[in-house]
C-alpha cells in the first residue's frame, strides 16, 4: 500500500472529522491502524485534533470543564445580552422619563438585590435588569419620601372639585 495523494488527503480528512485511526485504516483499507498513526505522525497531525473533537471518557458526575466548585451560572449569556440591548424598547411617556431618574445622593442598585428598608422605585432598566433607588424607605411604606410623594400624589383641588361635581350629580340622579 502506497501512500498516494489522494489517499492522503482522504486521511486528513477523516482525522479532521474525528474519525479514530483505527476507522481510517478500514475505511482507506489495505493498512493497518498503526500504520495511520504513522502517517499521521509523520505529517504532523497527531495532536492537532481539538479537544472537542477527540474521543473523551466520562469522567463521572462532575462535569467536564466546570472545573471543582465551580457554580452555574445564574447570569444570561452574552449572546443573550447583547439580543436584550439591540432589541428595540417601547416608546417611553414623558412623565416616565421625568420621573424615573435616579434622585440625587442616591445609590441606586439592581431591583433584585434590594434589601428590606430599601426605596422600590424603579430608576432605570426593565425587567430583570431593573435597577431601584434603594434610598432608606419612608416609615410604613416601600418608597423613600420623594418617591412616596410621587406614587401617592395627592389629588389636586381641580380634580377634587371635578369628582365632586359628579359624585353629587349622580346621587341627584339615584335621588330622582
Ligand atoms: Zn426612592
């Protein structure tokens, strides 16, 4: 058996495509498994395989290339990051603009990461990427002060005025 050239290029092919060097040998046929080791030795390509691609044994529960302890992961991937920032966000009001800004001396952080007595107002981001501005809530409620005042904004007389008017008008109605 002659190493020709295309029977070369056949080798090569099928050591990129992981074939072992037993599967190349029958499937070149006529040679045997070391005299593919040989050839592949002498053109340099033992060795060259990736990893992933060589065959591996299972190496028991743990799983390969986490490494001791290593946790999961928890975080998105990048891919999926970067899927997040180049998706389109909806048109924001204006009031939502105005109001959703960290205040000053504040230290806003992520909104999972709050702790108890810590501002729930929502500065930035969306989802889970929200961030809140953690200043040191108001007493009985989930917002500091400024952002009480501006979820629970009081009624104003204009308006108080309005919903009397028809409060009033509709009991005239019942009464009738
Ligand atoms: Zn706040």
């Amino acid at each position: 058996m002659t190493w020709t050239a295309a029977r070369i290029v056949k080798l090569e092919r099928l050591w990129a495509e992981g074939v072992s060097a037993a599967g190349i040998a029958d499937a070149l046929g006529g040679v045997s498994r070391s005299a593919v080791l040989g050839k592949l030795h002498r053109l340099q390509l033992l060795g060259s395989r990736k990893p992933a691609s060589a065959p591996r044994r299972y190496d028991g529960p743990s799983l390969a290339g986490t490494g001791a302890g290593a946790q999961p992961s928890l975080r998105p991937a990048p891919a999926a990051l970067a899927r997040l920032s180049e998706a389109p966000s909806p048109p924001r009001s204006p009031w939502r603009e105005e109001v959703f800004v960290p205040l000053l001396g504040t230290t806003p952080r992520p909104w999972l990461s709050r702790e108890f007595g810590e501002c729930a107002f929502p500065v930035a981001g969306d989802g889970d990427a929200l961030v809140s501005c953690c200043a040191a809530v108001k007493l009985r409620s989930v917002y500091c002060q400024a952002h009480h005042g501006v979820v629970f904004k009081p009624v104003s007389p204009a308006i108080q005025a309005v919903e009397q008017r028809r409060w009033s008008q509709a009991a005239e109605r019942w009464a009738a």
